[in-house]
C-alpha cells in the first residue's frame, strides 16, 4: 500500500477536501490516529507556534517559487486534485498526461519539505534544510529505477521520486557523493524498490 492510499479511501468515504489535506499535511489518517503517541505528538510541536500554518520550524516563513507563500495544505489538494486528473485521463485516453516533473517537484514541497527557486533556475530545483537539491521523477511509463543528471549541476542531494501505474508516490534523498559517475559528464541515481 502507497503513502497516499488513505486519501483516495477517506475520499470514498465522503471527508471534505479540508479533512482530507489535512490528513495528508500530517501523514495519518483519521482513524489511524488511535495509534499514534500524544506525548510524542506534543514533543514536536513544543517550539512551534500553533497558528503558523506558513512555517517549518518555529517562526519560520515558508515562501515557494518566486517568493510566493502558500499552504502546505494547499498544496496537498492541488497534488491529489492532479493526480485524480491525470488518472482520470489515462483511464479515458490511455495515454499518460507528461506533467510527471511537476508532479515530483511538488510531491517533494510536501513529503520532504523541498523549498522551490524561482522559474527556470539552473542547476538545482530548490533547496531541503538548506542544500541544494535537484529533483528527478520516474513516470509510470518507465520500466526501471535509474535516472541521470548532469554533473554540471550545482545541487548537493538528489531526490529521486518515482510515481507508479496506480499514481503512487515513493521518494528517496541521495547526498551527491552517493552519486555514480562522479568524474563524467553525467551523475547516475538509482531509486531501488
């Protein structure tokens, strides 16, 4: 089962968007919180103001692509919203809509907390706890797990994120020592499953 299953299932079983991104901003799903430790819960928020719906951390203002701020809520409906239409036009084409980097890039805003440059920078898509990073999607038309980046770059982690033929998300962060190919014209990542 994927990371995103639960939404699509609180979907069939009629919760609002607003329940349903926010379940996706914290990962659980609504009868899944029975399992989850409160004291463990109240630790990571000490220091974290509670109406700051802007931040990742305490007071710290969350901006996206060209100084833009959004919601991190937000952004989850916009991804499910996506997703459901790029489905909805395979089930109907049987072609693949070709949105999959910007599927990844904002898959990686959610899951990882990737902070997005502005429009056409060159040599990272953004940045995760301060380092530069360079997001590569695997589509569901690919077979295999690889991917290849240009060592030219200036990013210091690659997130590989692959989206399987049922939508699913998985994703990994690599440091770029990780990387094969260091002395080339390409650096090779590879998403094992």
């Amino acid at each position: 089962m994927g990371d995103w299953d639960f939404l699509y299932e609180m979907n069939e079983r009629g919760y609002s968007a607003e329940e349903i991104a926010d379940a996706a901003g914290c990962g659980v799903a609504p009868w899944q919180w029975k399992y989850v430790d409160r004291e463990w819960v109240d630790s990571q928020l000490k220091d974290t103001p509670e109406d700051d719906v802007y931040s990742i951390g305490p007071c710290e203002p969350f901006e996206s692509r060209d100084g833009f701020p959004y919601s991190i809520l937000e952004q989850t409906e916009i991804l499910q919203e996506l997703v459901e239409c790029a489905a909805r036009h395979f089930e109907n084409t049987g072609r693949y809509l070709q949105v999959w980097g910007e599927l990844g890039e904002i898959y990686a805003e959610i899951k990882f907390g990737l902070r997005s440059h502005g429009t056409h920078t060159a040599g990272s898509d953004g940045t995760i706890n301060g380092k530069l990073v360079e997001v590569k999607t695997i589509s569901p038309e690919k077979s295999n797990d690889r991917v290849i980046v240009k060592s030219q770059g200036d990013f210091e982690q690659l997130l590989i994120v692959r989206i399987d033929q049922d939508f699913q998300f998985q994703g990994k962060l690599f440091d770029r020592s990780e990387l094969k190919g260091a002395a080339s014209k390409f650096l090779r990542g590879r998403l094992k499953v």
